[in-house]
C-alpha cells in the first residue's frame, strides 16, 4: 500500500520525508505535544525509595518476601524486606506523597501525573534500556525519537529533529544502540550533543576551507548522489548520509548557538543549579534541551547516569541504595525542577511532554545489607505537560513493590501514550521491513486513558 509518507521516503531516495515540516499535516489525530523531553534515569531508580511509599516495608521489615511464587534476583545475596531509609512527605494541592530525595521535583506533582504500575521486560540494563527506547530487548530496531522523527520530520532545518544528551560520565547502558534509526533510514537516528566542550565533534570544516569551497564539495555530491538514486530508488542509505552531510553543514552555524549559555540571565542559570557544582553538569543539559526544544528540536533525549571508568556513576544501588540515591537526587533535583518551571513559564510546557523513566524498578527486598536488586516487575514514571492533568497517581504496585498490580502499564502501553500525545496512532506508524509493516509497538500497546 503506498501512502504519503512512504511515497516521499522513496522519492528522490528519502529526501522528501526529512522535508516534512507540519505537524499537523503528518498527524493522526489533534495533538497535544509538539516537542519531547525524555529525561532517563540509567541504571534503575528505585521506585519504592522514590515514587511509590510502602509502608509494609517498614510493618514486615527483616522478614523474607513470600506469598509472590518465585523471586528472581539478578545478581544473588536475596535479604528479607527492607523498608525505605528515606520519608515521605504530601506535596501540592493534589497531596501527592513524594521521597524527601526530591523537594522541589515533589513541590511540583501538581504539574505531572504519576505512574506507579508501570514494568518493564528485562532485569539486565542494556536490554531493559533498550526496552524502554524501542519496545525490544534486542537491538537493532529504531528508538522512540527515531519513530517520531519519521512521523513528524523537523520543524528546524538547520537542527536534528532528534538530539540526545548523555552525562558528562559516559554513555548509558547499551550506548548508542539507544538512539539508533534501526532498519529505517540513518537519517532518523539521534545526533549526539555534548553537554561540555565543543557540542559536536568534527562539526568544524577543515582549517582553510572556504564555505564556498565546501558549498561545492556538497553540490558535487549531490549530483552523484541524484544519479544514484535514479538507478536504485528504493536505496536511501546514501541520501540519509548525504542529507547528514547537508545538516552538519548549515549547524556549523546553528548548533553552537543553541547550545551557547552563555546568553542566558544569572537568575536562569540558578534556576537550573548552574551556580553549584554537584547540579551543574545535569543542569546544563536540562537547560540546553530547553534552547533545543525552543528552536524546534522535536525530540530531545537526555539520560543521567553514565558508564565511568568504575561503573559507579548511576542508579544502580546494589551496596548501598541511600548513599547512591542521596548522590544522583540531589545532582537532578534542582535541574529537573528548574526545567519544568521555566518551559512553564515560557509558556513551551502546555505543548511540551516531558517524561522521567529509569529501565526497571528496584526490589523490596535488601542485598548485601543495604542495597536492592533490579526489579522489572515494577516502576514509577513521570509525565507533564501537553495538557495531561497533574496530580494524579495512575494504577499502583503491590504492598510491597514488588510487582505491578492495579493498571499495570507495559512498555508499549507507555509507547502508545507518548505517540498518542504528539497526534500519533501506534497502530498507523508502520516501516515496511522485511516484509513486515514493523511498528515501535509491536502488535501491543494501550495508551493510558488518564493521560491522553
């Protein structure tokens, strides 16, 4: 079946689907978000330490889980339940209970609606990663932002349609397989920003290169490319590189400014922790994915939590989840506050989604004494902005934590909300592949009725 969007893709070897600017023309439906910021936390928050009180835990604590058929640990040394070393306390009109890790984040719940049934595929990092980015635990299939870039296009020619920003540290779980374009054309992926230094490496032409002279290097290429294409049309590997080429020259302009912080005020820079060393790092990139989003950058994906050279720079709380947790709340609080009051304040968070997510849950019970294992079973999740209501809490986990129980949410469930929101429907967004319509959410999929 040939429809537009396949029509432009195979048009001139896919260059007319990357000039798809509108998005109501490409929609399925009225949206209610423009733009998204994916806010990642890698290596697995612990929902019931977070989101998701438990008190059990405190009633039963030091006595073993039971009553749950078989527990899967993924890494051994299973303790009895552990209640959490942290309060809780009532936020904002709606009451919301939220951990003392995040007093700003919890005096704003009035803004975001909460998701305490969601779970995950996967207790290992890398193929829950890749869960929650493409719907599979395999690599190889495009992510989120890959799938609404296709959808919608780009709004700004001179930017990605899609950028990720990873922590200063290092990359998450699984690298860049999280961003890949997959089996559509690499011109979907996501183009990486680094949130210190120079945004983009090798963005720079060569020393003595005029514009000129590059303006014609790419002109040549195009040409060459144009024959190409007239041969094998259905070919677009060459036009996405070339399209690639295209882009990186007229963000050698661009880029820098989006990024430059320069510009911005004092009390700004304050407001996303910028003035204090432990939220600078994860401030700067909220407040670069706010200028992105500004100038039309339509999928931003930022994680928090990065493969150091000892592997101790994420959530990941095996020895000892209070330390760990006190660290990585306290470096996002500010910045993730700061960021949903300032797109709100510009008036961008009424038609922005903005998401917060880690790849699974923790489990109920110790290891090693302090720490938690992975839990799959059970997560929090986070969405504001584009019109959804705050305040609520949708579905709920065990007493315990331990599984997802009233409304459980799946990862496509979540695919098909944030789909729904941008005008997108998860059953009509189809890549014909292997003979297959291939689709982000496989053949799942319900988006959450409260939110859309």
């Amino acid at each position: 079946m040939m429809n537009r969007r396949k029509f432009l893709l195979e048009a001139g070897g896919g260059m007319g689907a990357l000039a798809f600017t509108s998005l109501e023309a490409a929609t399925h439906h009225a949206p209610k978000a423009k733009r998204v910021i994916s806010l990642f936390m890698s290596g697995g928050v612990s929902h019931m330490d977070t989101f998701d009180p438990k008190p059990a835990l405190a009633r039963y604590a030091g006595q073993p889980l039971s009553g749950k058929g078989d527990v899967v640990v993924r890494q051994g040394h299973p303790g009895p339940l552990m209640p959490s070393p942290f309060a809780f306390r009532r936020h904002g009109q709606s009451g919301l209970e939220v951990s003392e890790l995040f007093p700003k984040i919890g005096a704003l719940c009035d803004e975001y609606a909460l998701i305490r049934s969601a779970f995950s595929k996967s207790n290992d990092h890398v193929q829950a990663h890749y869960a929650l980015s493409s719907g599979q635990i395999r690599m190889g299939f495009p992510s989120l932002g890959a799938w609404v870039s296709y959808g919608l296009g780009s709004v700004n020619r001179d930017l990605p349609g899609y950028v990720v920003l990873y922590d200063q540290r290092g990359g998450p779980f699984g690298g860049p397989a999280n961003w890949t374009s997959g089996f559509m054309p690499a011109a979907y992926q996501g183009t990486v920003f680094r949130s210190a230094g120079e945004p983009i490496l090798d963005l720079k032409p060569p020393a003595g290169m005029s514009g000129e002279e590059q303006r014609k290097r790419l002109e040549a290429l195009r040409k060459l490319n144009a024959l190409d294409a007239s041969r094998t049309p259905s070919n677009t590997e060459l036009a996405a590189r070339l399209e690639s080429y295209e882009l990186a020259y007229r963000m050698q302009s661009a880029a820098p400014e989006a990024v430059d912080l320069a510009s911005e005020s004092a009390a700004t820079k304050e407001l996303y922790g910028l003035d204090e060393a432990h939220t600078e790092p994860f401030g700067r990139q909220c407040l670069m994915a706010r200028r992105l989003v500004e100038r039309g950058v339509r999928f931003v994906q930022m994680y928090h939590g990065g493969l150091g050279i000892q592997n101790l720079d994420t959530w990941d709380a095996h020895e000892d989840v209070k330390t760990n947790h006190t660290r990585h709340a306290a470096a996002t609080d500010t910045p993730i506050a700061g960021l949903l009051t300032d797109l709100k304040a510009r008036g961008l968070l009424a038609d922005t989604l903005v998401i917060w997510h880690g790849e699974f849950g923790r489990m109920p019970i110790s290891q090693r004494g302090l720490g938690r294992d992975h839990n799959p079973g059970a997560m929090s999740i986070w969405m504001a902005g584009a019109g959804i209501r705050g305040g609520q809490v949708i579905g709920s986990s065990d007493e315990f934590g331990y599984k997802a129980e009233e409304q459980p949410v799946s990862v496509h469930d979540f695919h098909a909300t944030i789909l729904h929101l941008l005008g997108l429907d998860h059953t009509k967004l189809t890549y014909r592949f292997n003979g297959r319509e291939m689709r982000l959410t496989d053949v799942y999929g319900t988006p959450v009725p409260q939110l859309v």
